[in-house]
C-alpha cells in the first residue's frame, strides 16, 4: 500500500491501479527509466494498445500516474545502465 495526497492505492501485482500499461504503472515506468514526467497510459497493454495522452486524461487518471511516478521515486527504484 502506497498513500499520496491522502489516498492510498494497492501496490500490489493483483490490484486494478497497478495494471501493467496503466496510468500508475506508466508513471513508475516513467520514473523507473529516469525519464521526464510525462503522464500518458496505454488502453490495454504496454506498446501495443492506443496511448492516451495527458490532454485526453481524466483528473483521476492523472492523479494515478503521479502517484505512480512518486511511489517509484520514494522506493528508489531505477534503471541501472
């Protein structure tokens, strides 16, 4: 469990938040590979579904993937290259 702006979200690999492709998901990606914070999620899955953008996300799924990208940096988790 993870709580950002005083909500808590299941980090665990069952939850419907954490979906690989989502907008959490994204935003640890995101983090993960050091890259800017640019908020986008995939329909389905990853690469191989449309992406929608950040003008086309709703309130909630912005605030998904910025609490994605801040667990993944409160974590430390990133790409060794």
């Amino acid at each position: 469990m993870f709580t950002y702006k005083g909500k808590t979200y299941d980090t665990s690999h069952k939850s419907i938040v954490t979906r690989h492709g989502g907008p959490f998901d994204r935003g640890g990606a995101d983090s993960y590979y050091s890259r800017g914070f640019t908020p986008h999620f995939f329909c389905g899955a990853t690469g191989t579904s449309t992406r929608v953008e950040e003008a086309d996300m709703s309130p909630l799924e912005l605030e998904q993937y910025e609490a994605g990208y801040a667990y993944n940096e409160e974590m430390g988790y990133k790409k060794e290259w």
